[in-house]
C-alpha cells in the first residue's frame, strides 16, 4: 500500500481543485522540497479534532492527493505554494515521523471515467461557467471540463459556501449526478 506525506488542515480539497498555502513550519518545508524533487504528490485531510501536531489527530479518513503547480517566495517571506488537487484516497493506518510530519498508508480511490452531466442538472452549466469566469488570479491554472458530471459537482461543491462536514460528504460520494443532485437543491436550480 502507498505511504504518503498528509496535510491535515481546516479545507476540503477536490480532485481538480486548487488550494493556496502558506508554508512555514519545518516539517512541511522538507515535505514541499521532497515531493518537488521526486515529483510527489501529499495528501490533504480534514481535520475533525486536535490539531495537526498532534500524533493522534482525527482527520477524515478520505482525502485528496495534491500537487504542486506553483511557488514563490511570499513578501512576508514565508513559501507560498499553490496546489492542484489529483485522485482521492482512503487512509488505512497512519503514522508521525520524528519531525512531526503525519503520513499515511493508503488506498487510490478512482473517480470512474467521464460521466455525461445529466440532463436534469444542465441548467448549473451556465451559472458554473460564469462562476469560474470570475476567478482571475487562479482561472489560468483551472482545466475546465463542463462535459463531466464529476468535475462539475467538485467544482460547484468547492465554490458555494458549505459547511466543512457537507464538503467532506460531497468528496466521499462516488456517484457523481448523486453529488450534483445534492448540490442542485442548494443552488435553487
């Protein structure tokens, strides 16, 4: 089973999403340069309870690998990173290297292919696509796919502001017109 690097944090992560970070603690400063130089990705999990230094912090037990696509130094000089979200995974044991840094061993999650939005879901196409149109900071890193019924409801459930618990929900849903047929209700479409 893989072993990842784990980025507990207060967010929900989706597959295709993308998240900004400030790093400035050791442990994820060596993580960052470790997964740029062999290319890695690290996997971000909600945190339910305690904090992240914690050995025995309570994290959701399905999570997002994430990949750097962008650094630079901040004028505050911390690292500034931003990064994609890739597959999700399942956590099957965990563990805390000597510097603090959670890892876990884990399994891939697939997301199942292209599946067609479905026919009752169209109408959240237009309001999706004005909503990422107005994303002028990170829209040159987003790679649009309003065919895919699974990038739409990421990307809906990742815009409208939800509680972290309905996030978390959203992201464990393996259906995807499941996810949007949550989503549609809140959206009023």
């Amino acid at each position: 089973m893989p072993e990842i690097a784990l980025f507990p944090l207060g967010t929900v992560l989706f597959p295709g999403g993308l998240l900004p970070l400030r790093i400035f603690e050791p442990r994820y400063i060596d993580m960052v340069g470790r997964c740029l130089r062999a290319d890695e990705a690290f996997g971000v999990v909600l945190v339910r309870g305690g904090s992240d230094t914690d050995p025995d912090v309570e994290t959701a037990a399905i999570g997002t690998a994430a990949r750097i696509v962008d650094f630079e130094t901040l004028a505050d000089g911390l690292l500034g990173l931003l990064c994609r979200g890739e597959q999700r995974f399942r956590i099957h044991s965990r563990s805390q290297r000597e510097d603090g840094l959670n890892c876990a061993a884990v399994e891939w999650l697939a997301d199942g292919g292209t599946v067609p939005v479905a026919e009752e879901f169209q109408s959240l196409l237009p309001l999706l696509r004005q909503a990422i149109a107005k994303l002028t900071t990170v829209g040159r890193f987003i790679e649009p796919d309003y065919e895919d019924a699974t990038w739409v409801g990421y990307r809906l459930a990742e815009l409208l502001p939800l509680d972290l618990s309905l996030q978390q929900h959203l992201l464990e849903i393996d259906d995807p017109n499941a996810r949007l047929r949550l989503l549609a209700p809140l959206i009023g479409a």
